[in-house]
C-alpha cells in the first residue's frame, strides 16, 4: 500500500508518486551523483565544448551547494541547478573579451619563418609515420627511441637491452627502407 502524501487538501488521497514525481534527496552528494548525467547535458547544451560544460556545471553545482539549507523543495533542485547553469553562463558570456574587428580587407597571413608550407610540413610528417608503421616493430622501436626521442645509440641499446652494434645496423637498415619508400618520395 502506499502512503499519501498531502499537499493540499484536493490531493489527499493521491499517491506519493504521483504527486512527487523527483525524490528527495538526503545530502547534496545523493543529488549530484542521481542528477549529474542530465545535468551536464543541459551544460553541454550552453556551451561549445565539453570541458567549458563540465566548468559550468561545477560552477552552478557549487552555487547549490552554497544555497543547499535554503531550499526547502527538492523538487525544485534542477530548475535551481538549471537556473544557475544559465545564469551563469550568461554573465560568461557577458565577460567575454572581443577579439575580433571588422575591416575593409581581410588581412594575409604573416609567413612562417623558414618560408615552409604548413600543409606540406604535415604531409611530410603524416607520410613519414605510415612508413615508419610498415618497418618491423624492433626496427620501428630502434627508429623511434633514436630519432623522435632523441636517444644515443647506447642509450637505445640499454633500453632495449641490445648490442649498440645491433642497433646501429638495425637502424641503418631501417632508413634504408625509409629511402626506399615510394610514398615518401613523392613528398619530397
């Protein structure tokens, strides 16, 4: 049987779940771990990126937090929760700093120094990876401590708990291969 509850005198015989759809919640922890998920959706909602939405809801969680003993309708909590989301994402919004200016002409591009394409220093880098990707893996691991970590040879040779000739020929024949590969010589 379950119990009704009263909150006026029309909906006496009403019960409790129908009249209080949210529960209540014993501690501001109980509610954050129950509401989160749909409150960071709402968060999510307001802003352009997941962490800006996490921020903004730890904001107006805290806001909650700071106000919890004055309200006295937990059903009210998310329309409380969401109210702060809003408000306090209008007063970010408010406090933004306007870096963009209207002109007559769009302006260049200040080149890079070196004079090097960024798209074609990406292409080379992207192109360089796949061809380090098909080397054998001891060869790729003895390519990548030396060149991308920047180890010695002897360094390479104690972390991978080989001779520091092996190394030297293992790598010697992984940039022949490199050399070799068709994808990067039309990169280059």
């Amino acid at each position: 049987m379950t119990t009704p509850v009263c909150t006026s005198a029309s909906d006496a015989a009403v019960p409790a779940r129908q009249t209080r759809p949210y529960a209540t919640y014993p501690s501001f922890s109980s509610y954050v771990k129950a509401r989160q998920p749909v409150l960071l959706r709402t968060a999510r909602s307001l802003t352009a990126n997941p962490s800006d939405a996490e921020d903004l809801l730890q904001t107006a969680l805290t806001k909650t937090y700071v106000a919890w003993e004055r309200i006295e309708d937990h059903r009210a909590l998310d329309g409380y929760v969401r109210r702060a989301l809003l408000n306090t994402r209008t007063s970010q919004w408010r406090k933004r700093k306007v870096d963009e200016f209207a002109t007559d002409e769009i302006p260049e591009p200040e080149p890079l120094p070196g004079g090097e394409d960024p798209a074609e220093q990406q292409a080379l880098h992207d192109a360089m990876w796949r061809a380090i990707l098909k080397l054998p893996a001891r060869q790729r691991a003895m390519v990548v401590l030396r060149y991308y970590e920047d180890l010695s040879e002897v360094q390479t040779a104690e972390v991978l708990g080989v001779s520091v000739g092996t190394v030297k020929s293992a790598v010697s024949r992984a940039l022949g291969k490199l050399r070799e590969d068709p994808e990067l010589g039309l990169v280059r």
